[in-house]
C-alpha cells in the first residue's frame, strides 16, 4: 500500500502582506510611497515636491517634513480603503529619525503596521 504526499496548501506568504511602504530620503525631498506588491503598481504616495504641499511646509527635508508626508499618505490611504502595510526599509535605514517620524505618523493617521 502506497501512503500518497501530504497535499500542502498553495504558497500565499506573498499575499499576507501586499501593501509595502517604502521610504525616500534625498537632502532636499521626502517622499514615502505604498507600492502593491503583487502587481507592482504604486498604490499611493506623497512627496515634499508636491507644489501643493510645499507653501504649508517650512522646510521640505527635516522631521517635521517627513511627519507631515506620513500623515498625508495615511490620509490618501484610507481614502483608498488600505487599513495595513508592511514597511521595507533599505540596509542603511534605521527606526530613527525621518524614517521613525514617517511611520509614526501613519500610524496615528489610523493605519496598521504590519
């Protein structure tokens, strides 16, 4: 009697988390954007070089700059009904700083980290 394979379920690790943010940081900007990952497409950002953005701001490149970015693309995100991300942050980036005052701010815009 032949015992077959177990049937294991299809691979959806890839799915549990298709929101990722994704931060950027030059000595000028900061811009964040939320990027769905299984299709690649940006699913929504925000930029201190939006002409609009830029006469509320005093600077376009400290922390108060890169938490005003967080608060708006929380905003912009749960105007699109995307309650969680999952953040990506590059080899150098660290929880300080500009990257700390971006997620901190989503985060009190009311949307989930994961």
């Amino acid at each position: 009697m032949v015992i077959p394979p177990p049937v294991r379920p299809p691979r959806i690790l890839k799915f549990l988390k298709p929101y990722v943010l994704k931060m950027h940081f030059t000595n000028k900007y900061v811009s964040a954007q939320v990027i769905h990952a299984p299709t690649a497409t940006v699913a929504s950002a925000a930029s201190s070089q939006e002409k609009a953005l830029r006469p509320s701001m005093g600077s376009t490149r400290d922390v108060a700059a890169a938490a005003k970015i967080g608060k708006i693309l929380g905003e912009r995100l749960l105007l699109k009904e995307i309650p969680a991300v999952s953040v990506s942050l590059k080899q150098e980036q660290k929880y300080h700083g500009k990257v700390k005052a971006v997620i901190d701010s989503l985060r009190e815009a009311g949307v989930k980290l994961l």
